[in-house]
C-alpha cells in the first residue's frame, strides 16, 4: 500500500489561502463544505471542517451582503465550536 504524504499547515492563513485556492477550481460555485474538505484531503491538506466554513463565509458572503442577526449567530457558533477541541462540526 502507498503511503500518502500529509501537507500540514501551520498558520490559519496559509490554511485559508489552501481553501481559497481550492475554491479557485469551482467554476460553478456549488461546491460546499464537504466537498472542499475531500478535495483538500485528496491534496494531502488536512484541515478542520470548522475553519473550512469560516473561511468560506468570510470570503463569499460578508462580500456580497452584510449579515443578519440570524447570520451573525450562525458564525458565532461556529467560532465558539471551533475553539472547543473536544467538539466537531
């Protein structure tokens, strides 16, 4: 069996440039959480479904418009999730 080498980023920018990077391939779009995540392990980048959405949404959706209140509790959630590292998202 072949080993796979394991690309481990260190910093959470160079974790979100590697999500970001990813996203550049989706022409369409439509890829969401789990499927960034696969295509990411695929490249041997392991990272936290939690900072993946993060990341996501920064990135997409503060950029077109601002949130709700819905919206802000929402993130709020999943930062507080992502701080606790007995709990996954």
């Amino acid at each position: 069996m072949e080993s796979v080498q394991v690309n481990v980023k260190t910093t959470s920018e160079e974790r979100a440039q590697a999500v970001l990077d990813i996203k550049e391939h989706d022409l369409t779009g439509q890829w969401g959480v789990a499927q960034v995540h696969q295509r990411l392990a695929n490249q041997g980048i392991l990272i936290k479904r939690s900072e993946i959405i993060i990341v996501l949404f920064y990135n997409y959706k503060m950029l077109m418009q601002p949130l709700d209140r819905d919206e802000l509790r929402q993130v709020m959630i999943i930062l507080m999730l992502s701080l606790m590292p007995n709990l996954s998202v």
